[in-house]
C-alpha cells in the first residue's frame, strides 16, 4: 500500500510503498477515508533527532476516519464496512485516568512505549491503518468523512479546552481565540455553539480574521504588538475571563498574559514553545494557566454529536495520496484555509 512516511531527521516526507498491513489479535484494520494534516506533524519534523522519543521511518497522519476492513482475533463491536473515526490518544485502558476515559492523560503510555497514530504508532496518511483496540474507535454515525476527521484534534482539543473553562463563560464575558486557523476556527464554533460569551478571534492575517468572522467571531483583532490593549479597550480595561491560545508562541502567549481578566484562565494549546511565568504580580490576581493535551473518548463522541447537530462546520482543502507533501508545505508556509485533508483511497 502507499502511505506518507518521514523517513529522515529534517528531511520532507515521502509518499512510499509499505507492506499491507494485518490486524493481530484484538486490533482492527481500517481502509482510511480520510486523514488530517496538523501543526503537529511540523513541530515533530522540527525536532533534532536526539529529542525523537520514536524510531524512523513513521507513517504520519493522527487524524483519521475510515470503513473497518478486518477484525483481530478477538476484537469485538464493529462490522466489517463499519464507518469510525479513530480516537488518537491511545493509553494502556487500566490505570486510573484510562478508567475513566482519560486516555489523553494515560499514566503508563510512557513506560509501556504506547504512542498515538502518526505520532510514533503508524499513522492514518496511508490506504489502511491498524487501529491498536475497538475502544479507540467511535461510529462516524452518518457525518461526511472528509468534514468529520478534523473533529478527532482540531475539534476534540478545543472542545476540551473550551470545556474546562464553561463555569466563567458567562452571559457578558469574553473569551479570546488567539490563531483562527484548522484549531482556532473550530474554537470559535464551539463557543458560539456552547456559551454566550463575546468571542474575539486573533490573528495574523487578514485572511483568518475574515474565516474567523465567517465562522461566527464577534470581533476580529489584528495579533500584533498592540492585540492585548485592542483587547483591554473592548472589555472597558477589564481583559477577557478566558484566552486560548492555539499558537503558543513566545509573543502570543505573552499577549495572553497581558489581556487576561483577574480571576481568568489561560490556556495554552498550541505548540509554538512559549512559556508564560506565574507568579504573585506577573498576572493579575488568582489567573490559572494550564496546558491541556487532546481530549477523552467520551469528549469526541460529544464533539461528533455537535457536528450531526450542525454546529460545527470545519473548512477544508482536499489532497490526494500523492500530494499530501504539498499539503504540509501548503501548511508550514500558512496558507491553509482552516483543514489539509488527505483521501488516501479517494
């Protein structure tokens, strides 16, 4: 079969040739229908490789849907033909925070050497793709391939983000997205679906700033040295109860800090390598920061179900097999509009 690997440490990746792959026992085979592209992709391929935590070559691609081509021995609750979408932050299923479905924050993944797909286990930007227990499967239910495999990252990690922050988005506050691209524009849908907050959508561009206000931001602001004071003038000096942070770089996670609220959160999501210093006087008063990673399995059911419902529309461009390379040179130079989708078998 054809898949995307990054195959050496700095170098672009390349569509290859692999050996079909076979499910063992308790493990599912999915013919993909569709597999994202993400930021994080780029920020694996940017690491030297003494920091590499997983062998070369590696098939990319940790968003991903498709139809159940084969069971394992011993796999149970899906056909063959069933369409799923693939929960990506595997854990072990046993300790503590796996029982309660919290296998983004798996306490032994580490020492068990258990890594999500396209981030060390074989990924989705391939024909098929084993997929390591049915658990980490959940029904598509009907929703459209290309427009739901987003959902399982850039709609499950603002979802979780936007969720731990519900109790102070309140009628008359504000909550700011800062980067309106594949994550940040899925944001701003969630909180116009889920809070009556105002939402502010920040970016670079003015091109994101219009996808930001197609997609329901109430206000758009420029991310420049002057975004946290825009901020402050449109809450009358107060700053925002709730800033996310979808780039995390030095200068925006530093403007996060500067047009928080007293008693508000910053959460910081994006990979850019910022770091905000908390300490009595570097924030306002009683501000928590947190960095939260993916979302649980009961979080992407309740993100599919937003999409059936249709809150949730996410912008896509779509790539063959073949150019999935120009699909990450598209998204490095940051010219995708909202989601690279890739259609392996398409």
């Amino acid at each position: 079969m054809k898949a995307l690997q990054y195959r050496t440490v700095g170098a672009a990746p390349e569509v290859v040739t692999v050996p079909d792959p076979e499910p063992g026992p308790g493990q599912v085979l999915l013919k993909v229908t569709a597999a994202g592209v993400c930021h994080s992709d780029i920020a694996v391929m940017s690491l030297p490789a003494e920091q590499l935590s997983f062998p070369l070559p590696l098939t990319l691609g940790h968003e991903g849907v498709g139809t159940v081509a084969a069971l394992g021995a011993g796999a149970e609750g899906f056909a063959v033909g069933d369409a799923v979408a693939v929960y990506g932050p595997w854990g072990c299923g046993s300790c503590s925070a796996c029982a309660r479905g919290r296998e983004n924050y798996c306490l032994r993944a580490a020492e068990l050497g258990i890594r999500p797909p396209g981030l060390g286990a074989p990924g989705a930007i391939a024909e098929y793709m084993i997929v390591d227990s049915p658990r980490h499967l959940v029904p598509l239910g009907g929703l459209d391939p290309v427009r739901a495999v987003p959902l399982t990252d850039a709609g499950l990690t603002p979802y979780h983000a936007v969720k731990r922050s519900l109790p102070k988005l309140v009628p008359g506050s504000t909550v700011v997205v800062i980067g309106a691209g594949g994550l940040g524009h899925v944001a701003v849908q969630i909180l116009r679906a889920m809070t009556a907050a105002r939402v502010v959508a920040l970016d670079v561009t003015e091109e994101k700033l219009a996808l930001a206000r197609a997609v329901g931001a109430h206000e758009t602001v420029l991310s420049d040295a002057g975004a946290a004071a825009a901020v402050r003038e449109l809450t009358g000096g107060r700053g925002a109860e709730v800033v996310l942070d979808f780039v995390g770089a030095p200068p925006t996670v530093a403007a996060a800090g500067a047009m928080v609220a007293i008693e508000g959160d910053v959460t910081i999501v994006g990979l850019g390598g910022g770091t905000l210093p908390v300490g009595f006087g570097s924030l306002p008063y009683e501000v928590s920061v947190t960095s939260p990673y993916w979302g649980t399995r009961a979080e992407l059911v309740e993100v599919l179900d937003l999409a059936r419902a249709g809150a949730i529309d996410v912008h896509t461009e779509t790539y063959g097999l073949d150019d999935a390379p120009k699909a990450y040179e598209r998204l490095h130079a940051g010219r995708v509009e909202g989601r690279a989708v890739i259609l392996p078998n398409g």
